[in-house]
C-alpha cells in the first residue's frame, strides 16, 4: 500500500575496481557456493522465478496470496498482496480484489462505486479504473516504503552491469537500506547465486527482509544486522564473495574487509554521494584493487505530448494571400502541428509529476 | 601459430596474466631464438606492450564486451554504450527462466547480454524480418557454455506472428511472409564473413587506445590475424582449463536454431516475458505494432534507438492503442571520472552518443479482462 | 506606506543591507509602537524573515532576474535558464552599438537583457507579428538608467518588412499588416495589468524557497501588495540615492516607442546586426524566413525554443535555402554543486528545463556578391 | 592564418563569489573609472566597435587592413588580415584578397583555380568558395591561437553574465592565455569600461597584445606581465575592479589579493578543471565573500539531417496486403522519412567533424 515517493539527491557516484591480490587460500570457494533453497510458499507470486513455472506468462492468472502492482498512472503505483475480501481504495473508487481473482497480469479492473473521496481528481462512481502488473525490481523501486535514500533504476542497472554479476554468483551488500538494490541484485544472481546483505539497523533489516520474503526472495537473500564499517563481513566469509557492493557513509572504512572477501578477481563498488567520500575510497582501494574506475550516471527522461505549436501567423487577424513562399511555410506548419512534441521532463525520472488524471 | 585467435580463448580463464602469454608466445616463436640480444629485447616488449602489462586479460562479460565495441567499433552495435545496454536489461526485466524476445541489430550484442543473464535458462529468442536473419556472430565474444549458447533460437517474425491464433488480427506479417521456409538455417556465426562494415578502422584505433593509456579492460576484437613472427601452430605449452576451443566452436553449432515447435507453441499460448528490440536506423513503431502481440500481458519491454524521434513516433502510438502503459523515453548520460589526488575532474569523452531507451508494459487493452483466449 | 514597490527601488542601490530595510519599515508602522513586546519582536522577525537576513538586496541584473524568474515562475520566461539567455547574448554578438533585433515572447526578459548589455548605445528593437505587442514588462526589473530603457523600440514585423524594398520578395506581411497603423502604442509598463498567466502561485513558491533555505538572490517578482501592517505613505526616511522612483516610472514613458522614421529607414538600408528570437511556444521557421533579411550579411543570429524539434525544422530550412552558414543546434547543460568541507556534490535541481538555442550567421546567398543594393 | 583546434579537457567549474568585506576605502573608485581611448587605427576592422560608425553593416564593404574570418565550413574557419595582393591558399584554390575588397561582409567569394593539393576533398580548379565573415568574439575563440587551454562559448558566456558585466565595467583577469575570454570581456565593457589582463608569461603576454591590437581593442585591454599568484594585483589598482575572473593553477593564492582589488559588492570568478581546486578555492574565498557558487556548463551540439530510416518492411521482398493497421503504419513511416534526423554531435560543440565537403 506504498506511494512512490521522490528522491531528495540525484547524483551519486559509483567506484568499481578489480581485486588483485586476494585471499589466495579462499580463490576456490568459487560460483558453487549454493545454498540449499527452501520451496517457495506456494501461494505466492514470486518477483524473481525460482523455476520456469513461477514466470508471469498471459495464462498464469492472479491468484489469493500474489502481489501485484496497482498501476493508477506513470506516478501513482502500489503494491497490494491480494486476499479474499480484500479492498483497496483509491481516489478512483473502491476495488474489491475479489474481482481480481482469475484475471491475467496486465488486465484493467474497475471500481465498484463510492468514489475515493479526498482525490479531487478521481471519478465518483464506478468509473474508476487500474491495472493490476506483475511486479518486477523495477516497479518495486518504484513502490517501495522508503526507509533510506534509494538507488533507481539508473545506477542499479550499471551497478549489476560492472559488478558482472551472473547467475550463480555471491555477492556481498552494505547496508541494506530500502532493499532498492537488494532485489536486482536477486535477480541477477537467481536461481542458484546468493545475496548476502548487511545493515547496522536492526528494523531497518527486519522491514527489509520482511520485504524480500513478501516478494519470494528469501531463498536467494540473507540479511544480517552488522555494522561492516566497524567489524567488517564476518571472517567465515573470506574469499566467498563474487561482488561486494558498499554503500556506506564511510566505505575506506569497509574497503580492506571487502578485499578479503572478494574472490580473486572479484569487483567491488563502492557507491557514494559526495567527492570526498570518492576521493578517500579510491585511496583505500589502490593498495590491493586495479582497474579502478569512477562513473556518475544520469537519467533524462521525455514525455511525448502531441502538441500544436502557434504558427507565427495565428496571430493576425487575416489571411495572407498564398504567395508561394508563404504557401510553403503554411504547409511545413501544419505539417510540425501533427507532430509530437518532446518534452524533456527531468533527469531523474521520478520527478515532476505528470498533469491531468488518467481515469473517470 | 599461436594466433590472436586463441590468445582470445585465454579470456575465458580467470585472471591468465599477460606475462604468461607473453612467455607462451616466446617459446613459441621459431625466430626467436635467432634474434639478437637487443631484437629479442625489443619483441619482448613489442609483445609485452600487446599482451602485459597493458592488456590483462579478463573473463569477458557484457560489461567489458560492449565497452570495446563503444570504444573501437561503435557504429557496429549501434553506438550501444554500456549504461544503455544495462538499462535494456534491467528494464526488460531480465533474469532466469525468462523468454526474451530479442530484434537485434547491433551485431549480437544484446543475444550475447541476455544469454549471459539466463546463465542457461530460459529462452532468447532472436527475431527479424525478412528471409536472412541479422549477424549475431559478436555473441562468440561472450564467455558462453554450451548450455548458455543453447537457449539462444532464431525465427522469422513472420513464423512468430503467423502462429499466433489470437485476437489480434493486426499483422500483416501472416500474409506475407508465411510462404517462406518456416526453418531458418542455423547461424555458422564461426564461419560468418567477419562483417565491421563501418569505415573505422579498428587496428588504428586499437594502436592509438594502446599508446595514449593504460587499457586494461580492451579485448582485440579484431578478427584474426596472421602473425608473420610466430609460425608454430603448437599451444600445447598453454594449459586451456574452463572453455577452451572445442567449447567455443560449438557455439557455432548450437547458437541461433530454430526453436521446437513445443517452444513456438507455448510461446504462442503464454507470450514472451519481455522484449528488447536494438535496430537503430530503423523505423521502430511498426516493428513494435508487430511485437507487442508477442508479449505476455504485464510484459514489460525495451526499444533502444540512437535517435529520439523515432521512439516519440513510436511511443505516440502507443499511448493512442493503449496497449502499454508507463511509456517513458530515457537518455542515459554517464560520465567517467578522474580520482587522483589534487587532480579529480571528470572526463568527458563517452557522452557524445548515448542513445535513448523507450520502456513501457504491455496490457490488455479489452475491457471485457475475463474473458481471453 | 512602504509598499513592496518601493522595497524594489532599493534593488537599484548596491548593498542595500536587510537590516536598513526593516529598521526602515518599522520606522514606518503606524502600530508597530502600539504592539506588546512580543508582538513587536514578532513582527520584526517576520519583516527580518521578509527582508534580512535572507533576502540579501542586491543591485539586479540580467543574472538574477532570470534566475528568480527561472526559480518562481518559469513558464512565464519560456524555462529560459541564466545559461540559455547568456549563450543567447554571446551567439547575438551584443555588444556596444549594437542594433539588435529581438521577438521577445518570454516577458521582456530578453529585451531587458540586451538593454543592459546595450549600456545606452545602440538599440533593441523588440518586434511582434499581429497589431498588439507582447508583454515585456519585466524590463522594470532591470537597473535600467533612463537612457538605457530610450533605446528599447517596438515595432511591428509588417513595419520593418514592408519598408524593407529588398530583393528578397518572400514575406506576405508586405501585404497583410501594411493597413495597421504603423505607429504602435508605447507599453505602458507599469499600468499593465500583472501577466502572470501560468498558475504557479509565486507567493507560495516564494514561502517555500524562503524556509527552506537561504536565497540571498531572491528577488520578489510579486506585483505590489498592500501591507496591512504599515499604512503610511512616507518614505522620507529612506535614502534613495541612485534610481528614485522617478527614474522607475519614466521606464514605462520611454520603453517601447515606435523608431523614429530615420531609424526605420537606416535600418532597412544597412540591417540589424544580430537577431534573438525567443518564442517559446511557437513555430519559428516562418518568423525566422521573415526575419533573416532584416539583418546585415554577416550578423549573428540565436534562436531559443523550449523543444528541440521546431528548431531542427528551422535549421533545416534554413540550410535548404543556403541563407545561413554556420548552423549549430546548442544545448546548455548547467549544474550546481554544494561545495562544503566532506560534502561536496552536484545539485541535479535546475537541469531539467534548458531549452535549446539554433544560432549561425546570415549570409549573402546570391553569387552576385558584388552587386546588392 | 590559424585553424580550429580541438579542446583536450571539456569539463571546467566556475567559483562565482561576491565581495563583502571589500576595501572600504576605495569603494568610491567607481563606474567611472575610465580610461582615455586612443583613436582606433581607421583601417582596421573592429571586432567591437567603439562608436556606430565601426559596426559591420550590409553597406559596410571589406576594406584593406579588415580583417575577416574566412569560413570553409563548421569548423574549418581562419582568420585573415586583408591586404592589397594578398593571396589566401587552401584546399578549395587560390584566393586573391583584391578579389574581396569592396564585397560586403557575409559574401561568397571564389577561388581563382589552382587546386590546393593537400587536401584530398577539395575543389580543383575554379569552383572552390569560402565566405568572409565579420569577426565577432565567437568567431575569433574559434579561430585563435591556442598558446593554451582556452575558454569557450559555454563558459564565457556564463562567467560574463555571473561577473555582471555591463559597459562602463573594470574587469581584472589572470592569465591571460590565449585571450579567448578576454575578447568576450572587452565587448561586454566596452565602449567606455577597461580589462586588465596578466599573465606571468612575457611572450604569451606580448601575443596576446598583438592579437588585441589586430582586432582593434587595444583602447579596451591592457595587457601586463605579473604573476598574480605570488605578486597579487598591483596594490594601486586598490578597490578598482567590479570583477576579478581568475584562472590560475593555485587560485587561492591570488584570492586575497582579489578581494582587495573589488569593489564591493564585486563579483569574483574561480574557474578550474580540478576538484581540489575547487574545493581550496571555496574554502579561501569564505573569509571576505559571500553567495559562493560553483557551477559546471556543458553544451550538447546536434546536426540534422535529411535522412530516411529504414522501415521494418524494407526487409521484406513482397508488398503486403493494405490492411488498415498496415496502412497507417506506411504512412506513418513515409512521414517519418521525410523528418530531419537531429543527430547528437558532442557535448562541446567543436568536436566531430563533421563528413563531406560543402565547397565545389
């Protein structure tokens, strides 16, 4: 029943580097690394399939016990785990989930009356609508209860990319945070990798692998409440780790444990808000990592509106006489007309909520 | 000989130091031993600057492969640089047993991507137009088991459509291309005529990345060369673990088969989970008419192009079906730093050309939501 | 009463301190003795929240006043960012003597800009299709002497291209304007009623900038409230040194006049040297067909537009008829960064709205370079 | 006689920062602080001109003694003094300057015959052409000599608008470089205000002389030899400048100096490549100023074309059936071929050159 939120600082760096010189008596704790996976509770729908029965596919059909997105519009989702009886009310009515039941991911439901009262914007009765999706990381990062600042889409995708993590992988968090992260990380280690993260907060860990359970993760994550800056990952982990992936507030603190438990050639990130904090871990890094690289990443995003652009002549009150030259700009104007216009919406692609309501 | 060939195969071993490749070459060579002092010297070095310290060889991932192609080939994959290439992945939603629904037209650079995340599972189905598919041969690049290069098929868009009993009577793909050969030929991708058809030439550029600075991450993707200096076709010195020449030449074998009738049947009845379409300089917004009708419902999809315009056609488009929603076009803009002490600035050189991404999830655009199929 | 009109002229003076403001209106609160202790701490919080030490008053310039705009109600400046109208100024090559050419649909910020950069040389004549001026009333923000604001002139595009007797027989305004009265009304500027026409509230904007951080750079671009709290119509007690109220209000007497016949005429025989187009909104490739002749061979022209689109549209017109040379669409891209002791980093706020600017020079496209007039 | 050269180091911050506790006792040396303006030499073309009659208009013709920037193409631009039997050679022909005097600023003028050899695109014999530019501030930071790093029209348009300069200004700048900025500064002040340019390096100082010179703004610009970062600003320019632009290896050094060189209420510029020297810039001006900014301004270029994208049809040897939804998509399609390609050049607008060669 979450509402995204928007994040309050954009612009993040990120430091990858390569172990060089690792735990060599560790380099063969290697990908087999499995642990033993508990069956999934069946009811569940699962945001990452463990077997290729758990995927979403246009037969599989929202049963008692999945979550699914609501969709309201580009800016308005939430997550909602479907029960009997259940209802959910919006500003566009009141949805009874039992209406759900049996319909396919990515269908439209209606509400059944009664208007959600406070929404200036929503339909009174019966109108309403919303979609019900199949959640994916990238909608949970986007439905998420905020607990910490986030990562989006952006920095998670190039964060997977360079860590180079693939199925079957170990990788190492820190801290756990809102578990933005954490699920893509799932996703790119499943089915046989692992996820081991850490967070010093003890609720904030408990919320987090609340969430992961909720989303079917359990089997792929482990949460640990542990304080990396001070003790490090735990010794028994040496050399066990593919990618280690620090986001602390003073990660040169973490750096020399994250180097015994990365494997040999194993990537580290390191992920940070300010220049200082760049600066003093690419220093502790230069010791025992190589191939030592900083990135800032961005997103722009546009929205297309099919727009009319005033034509420097709407503005006389006659028409000119159809000199071919004029001719010629009237037709490229009315052309331009038909055309959408780009608008450039943010860089962050979160921001500036969208006008109008989409429903009633 | 050794060629560049199978110095390529040490790619696939964790960490093979250049200096041992270095030494293999040396041992090698059967003009070595006639050199000079001061000739054997400068081979040496000659060699070590190609392979150590300058090249450290890695195992290649999509990382460090799309990285080089950006660097030295960019028009060859579409200008695709890595956060782009990352963002198709992540929006796509890619991640075991997934069935990926893939046009690509960037060389094999997004086959060889979703291959890797399916570690094995799933499906990448590669699709296109016409009669011919399109050259997937950089997924040999790619540190792909046999297992892996298996889950990749081929198959005509118009077999994909033509199968499809559904509702959606839209494509005309099922009149025109059903008469075709429903069997495409497996890809030989080891025999392909090495195709780099813009006029970069990636030897200069190599040779320049190499002179300017340390390039630890490049992989020579240049195809492979004689090397006048070394003749003895003998690597027995080099000890091949993991996935040596046989592995990489079954790719060839197993890589871009057509998918079962089973498969094309559940496809048909289940839909793709998700879908990436690369074709830069290609008109997006009828192949995405064509493709939707794949997908499952709640699929989400990735359309990458270089330029804005057509993803705005095809996004309008879209918005006025109602077959998707959370359309939105991303620009991804990365910028590399310099970290060193009293000299931190950023760089600017990788930002020209980033490309844009449409994302969106495609829904049942009926009202009537029960009653399908 | 000390109004917030007359808190402006205080703008005019460098360094007007905060504190001499609300010692200023307390001096002037006719119930400021009458209140308790409380109250009266009370109230001059409020006024020092208002007037210092927040809003640091500072002489206005063509950097704040797009600045504030940018911040408070950007639709009203077409999103023009400080970084766009700066590059705008440059690409125009304004300067002294200048006779700049200027559609100003942002406002007057664009005219007030090039009046400033002017320095009581030259002229910006500000032009207008149909028989009404746009607004350009935020030019009574500006520092402008009263010199300066005498060389901003209005005229009708139908004026200036009916007496241009060019070869260049494209326009049709020649034939629709012409029978409007030649001579436009002078703006009154400061009877205008306020045009903030977008439904930004700016008060609240304004509330919210305050509280949450400081902006010494704020300007209050309100229009004239009455303060409940001071009712006396006396400014004896302030110093206005520099730009009085006078000066403020001959603004509106001087800017805006039609050109003088001998004006016009010299402009038709040896051209504008340079032209800004900024309307933001509007299709620009017409206008800028009719606008290019009206410049000298060799002057510099910058167009600014929200959308990218409309400006390739105009560029590519513009390279068809081969009437400009060295095209280039511009996009500024400007970014702010905290600057603090472990807590250095980039702000992301302003970055979103830049618009983009289609800038090249005119020349002369016949090859009878010899013979024109 | 120079070409464009390409900048090695795109990214600069900008330090804005404005006085406050300034020296008080100069703070009358005003506005007014003028300078006598020697007459400017009649020949020479102005690139700002100093009163209306020096201002390139459509009657105004190329004189001897003008100079002018002779554009080949985007970014192929030269500067050339004109001078009765002059001759200019480049790969489109020979180029005789008796041929250009008396034209207007803006013409078309062509070559003699007599190919230019080098280059392989060039015209042959006759048909070559190039136009002959008025030079402005733009124009020239295109075609200067890079004697080093220089400023460009991102840059320089931001720091004359934070510097808040309006005619009458006094400006300080340290170093002069290359004099890209400075010309940009002098039009700003000019007619009636002065920069004083140092630069610690005597024959930079002495080039940069003779270019001011050549462009008629010696009367605006006086040049000096002095190393701001160990000597300061001279002490009796105390209290004289309304803006101190400082773009030196150590900028804080020579940030006291600058303080007490403002007016107050004066704007001081940092401009620096480098983090660090942000960072100790920031931290040196906190003492005596105040509304410290930093700032980073990139310009993205793009060039359209007219280009056609292939349909996805295209591919296919037979025609399909018009189906309606078919049809609307060819229409589309044929629309969109008719749309300009806007291709993205480069984030500075002088890099990538572009192809094809605009002349014979």
């Amino acid at each position: 029943m979450l509402k995204m939120q928007l994040p309050t600082l954009g612009c993040y760096f990120c430091v990858f580097a390569k172990l060089t010189k690792g735990s060599a008596m560790c380099a063969n704790l290697s990908f087999n690394t499995r642990i033993t996976i508990p069956a999934a509770s069946a009811a569940a729908e699962m945001m990452v399939p463990l077997d290729p029965s758990a995927k979403p596919t246009s037969q599989r059909r929202i049963a008692e016990g999945d979550n699914v997105v609501v969709y309201e519009r580009h800016d308005a989702m939430r997550a909602v785990a479907v029960r009997a009886g259940g209802v959910l009310q919006n500003r566009f009515g009141v949805f009874r989930h039992d209406d759900w039941l049996g319909r396919p991911f990515g269908c439209k439901v209606y509400s059944t009356g009664g208007g959600g009262g406070g929404g200036r914007g929503g339909g009174k009765a019966g109108a309403g609508f919303v979609h019900l999706l199949a959640p994916t990381p990238e909608l949970w990062t986007l439905v998420l209860s905020h607990r910490t600042q986030i990562l989006y889409i952006a920095d998670i995708s190039l964060v997977v990319s360079y860590l180079e993590l693939v199925p079957g992988c170990v990788v190492f968090e820190s801290g756990t945070g809102s578990g933005s992260l954490t699920t893509s990380l799932a996703r790119a280690v499943a089915p046989h990798g692992r996820v081991c993260t850490f967070d010093f907060h003890e609720q904030r860990a408990t919320s987090a692998r609340e969430d992961f359970e909720r989303n079917g993760l359990s089997s792929l994550i482990t949460v640990a409440v542990r304080d990396i800056q001070s003790e490090g990952f735990p010794e028994e982990q040496r050399g066990a780790a593919d990618a280690v992936f620090l986001d602390l507030p003073q990660p040169w603190l973490a750096i020399p444990s994250a180097g015994i438990t990365l494997k040999q050639d194993g990537v580290l990130c390191s992920f940070s808000p300010c220049i200082e904090q760049v600066q003093r871990a690419c220093e502790a890094m230069r010791s025992c990592f190589t191939d030592i690289r900083t990135f800032e990443i961005l997103l722009r995003t546009y929205e297309v509106r099919e727009g009319a652009l005033k034509g420097a002549a709407d503005d006389e009150e006659c028409n000119a006489g159809p000199l071919p030259h004029r001719e010629e700009n009237y037709c490229l104007l009315r052309k331009l007309q038909m055309v959408y216009i780009i608008l450039l919406l943010s860089w962050l692609g979160l921001a500036a909520p969208l006008k109008g309501t989409p429903a009633t | 000989m050794i060629s560049n060939h199978y110095v390529h195969t040490f790619q696939n071993r964790d960490g093979a130091s250049g200096d041992t490749i270095v030494e293999a070459l040396i041992a090698n060579s059967s003009t070595f031993g006639k050199k000079t002092v001061f000739s054997q010297e400068k081979y040496k070095l000659k060699k070590q600057k190609k392979y150590a310290p300058k090249v450290l060889l890695r195992r290649p991932s999509t990382r460090s492969i799309c990285e080089t192609y950006f660097k030295k080939s960019p028009a060859r994959t579409g200008f695709m640089r890595v956060d782009a290439l990352s963002l198709l992945l992540s929006m796509a939603n890619v991640g075991p047993y997934s069935d990926v629904l893939v046009v690509d037209m960037v060389g094999g650079l997004v086959v060889g991507a979703v291959a890797e995340r399916l570690g094995g599972t799933g499906y990448v189905c590669s699709t296109y137009l016409g009669s011919a598919p399109s050259s997937i041969d950089i997924i040999r690049m790619y540190n792909l088991s046999s297992d892996m290069t298996s889950r990749i098929v081929q198959a005509p868009l118009g077999d994909l459509c033509s199968l499809q009993n559904s509702f959606n009577a839209s494509s005309v793909l099922k009149d025109s291309i059903q008469a075709e050969g429903p069997e495409p030929n497996t890809v030989p991708v080891e025999n392909t005529e090495p195709s780099i058809p813009q006029p970069v030439d990636t030897t200069v550029l190599d040779e320049k990345a190499q002179s300017s600075e340390v390039q630890p991450t490049n992989i020579d993707i240049s195809e492979p060369t004689m090397d006048e200096q070394i003749n003895q076709d003998d690597n027995s010195s080099l000890d091949c673990k993991g996935n040596d020449v046989s592995s990489i030449a079954s790719k060839s074998l197993r890589a871009g088969k057509a998918p079962s009738p089973e498969k094309m049947k559940y496809w048909n009845e289940h839909g793709f989970s998700s879908l990436i379409v690369a074709a830069p300089g290609h008109e997006v917004e009828s192949f995405v008419a064509d493709l939707l009708p794949l997908l499952s419902y709640s699929a989400p999809f990735a359309i990458y192009h270089q330029y804005l315009q057509p993803l705005a056609a095809c996004m309008h488009s879209l918005q006025v079906s109602k077959t998707a929603i959370g359309l939105q076009i991303s620009e991804p803009w990365l910028r590399e730093y310099q970290v060193l002490p009293s000299r931190t600035h950023p760089h600017m050189q990788m930002n020209a050309f980033g490309g844009y991404i449409l994302s969106g999830i495609r829904i049942h655009n009926g009202d009537a939501c029960n009653g399908i199929q």
